[in-house]
C-alpha cells in the first residue's frame, strides 16, 4: 500500500490501489464491468459498475500512453489486417497492425474499406512509430496497395492471406471482448475502449508455447513492476 497519494487520484474516495486494480482487470482480462464489480465484491468492495466505467474512462487512456511511450521500439515488420465488426445495426471496419512479434502497433475503427481509409492507417502509424516498416504484410485487399504507393513508395509490400496470419489472429481478443460487452455501443466507444485493451495486452502479452517458466515468471514481474511505475501504486494484496 502507499503512502502519498498520486495527485491523479485526487478527489476520488477510493484508494488507488482498488481504482488501479479495477482498471486493471477490465482492460487485462476478458470481464464485464458487472464481472469487474462482483470480484471487487467477493474481496469486501462495494462499488457499483458505473462507477468502475467511470474508472476506466478516466485512467484508461493515460494508461495506455504511458504505455506506449515507454514501450520499446517495435518490428520493423507490419502485419495489416481489417475485420468488420457490429456495431447498433452497422457494420464498421476495425483495422489493426502488429509487428511480427505480435504486439499491437495501432487500431482504427473507420466505415470504410477502401483506399482513403488505408491512407489513414498508415498515416497514423507512421506518426506513431516515426519510422517506416522494413516490409508490410496484408492479404490482396487492393486498398493497402493503393495506399502504399502514394505513402510509402519505395516500401516492399508482401500480399498473400497465408503470410498474414499474425494479424488475422490478433482479432481474437476483440471477438471475446464483443461477446463479453454484447457489441460495442459506437464506434468512438470502440475505438477508445481498444486502443486502451491491446497497449495493456502488449504489456501483458499472451504466453507462447516455446516459454519455459522461467521466462514467464520474469515477464510477469516485469509487467507488473512497469504497471505499478505507470499507476504509481503497487497492485492490490
């Protein structure tokens, strides 16, 4: 437990380490904000959903930053993929990238699935990186093509669906997440709710079969020592 509460904190009556927790387990796990609210329960803490959204919405996203900008430098290899998602009767295109490691490079929930929204992509991940890919991966969707040749001309560009596996299977997460929310409620509530979700699973990355103990434990600790630096308070007892 700490001392000094962060200013962050500041006008909240919940301890930090449970608001720290709270988000935590939204954005780390596959819960409702209900789920979030009946484990908080079972370990004595009465605090309603709404309040747990609340949370979310407020330390999420700074989370996620401070994330990204202590992230190391990320593959120089980009694995882009697009997948249709539900949305109150709509059906918006959530584009992803990942690096050929894994990790989430960036997200971005656009109406379309043509050219100008694959321009947005790579504009946004150019900013983002500051750097352009050694190589990009897609499947034949014509857009990233077009895309690719009026931003980064001299980029060599693999497109194949069988090579592009990483960032097919990078969707999986968000499919829980969909059945577990019932849909998202809007495309800004998903782009925002995602862009938090996949920097948290980059910190937090899924084990691999190759891992031995060892490495899983050290990974573990070193997430967790780098989330109690990003919050500024160590994880609930």
């Amino acid at each position: 437990m700490t001392t000094a509460r962060d200013p962050i904190y500041a006008g909240y009556r919940y301890p930090a380490e449970i608001i720290s927790y709270a988000v935590w387990l939204y954005f780390r796990f596959p819960l409702s904000l209900r789920m979030v609210e009946e484990i908080l329960a079972a370990r004595g803490i009465s605090v309603t959903h709404e309040t747990i959204r609340q949370w979310s919405l407020k330390f999420g996203q700074e989370c996620a930053n401070h994330i990204r900008r202590r992230a190391p430098r990320r593959g120089d290899k980009w694995h882009l993929d697009e997948v249709v998602i539900s949305i109150a009767g709509k059906k918006p295109w959530l584009w992803r990238a990942v690096d050929q490691d894994g990790f989430v490079l960036d997200i971005l929930v656009q109406s379309r699935r043509d050219k100008r929204a694959a321009k947005r992509l790579l504009r946004k991940l150019l900013k983002k990186q500051m750097r352009p890919p050694r190589v990009m991966i897609t499947d034949k969707l014509a857009s990233y093509g077009a895309a690719k040749r009026e931003i980064m001309p001299g980029i060599e560009h693999r497109q194949h669906k069988g090579l592009n596996n990483r960032a097919e299977n990078s969707h999986q997460p968000t499919r829980r997440r969909e059945r577990i929310m019932k849909r998202f409620k809007s495309p800004r509530q998903a782009q925002r709710f995602l862009s938090v979700h996949d920097q948290v699973a980059n910190l937090f990355p899924r084990r691999r079969d190759h891992d031995t103990a060892a490495n899983i434990r050290s990974g573990r600790t070193q997430a967790f020592a780098t989330w109690t630096d990003i919050t500024g308070v160590a994880m609930a007892a």
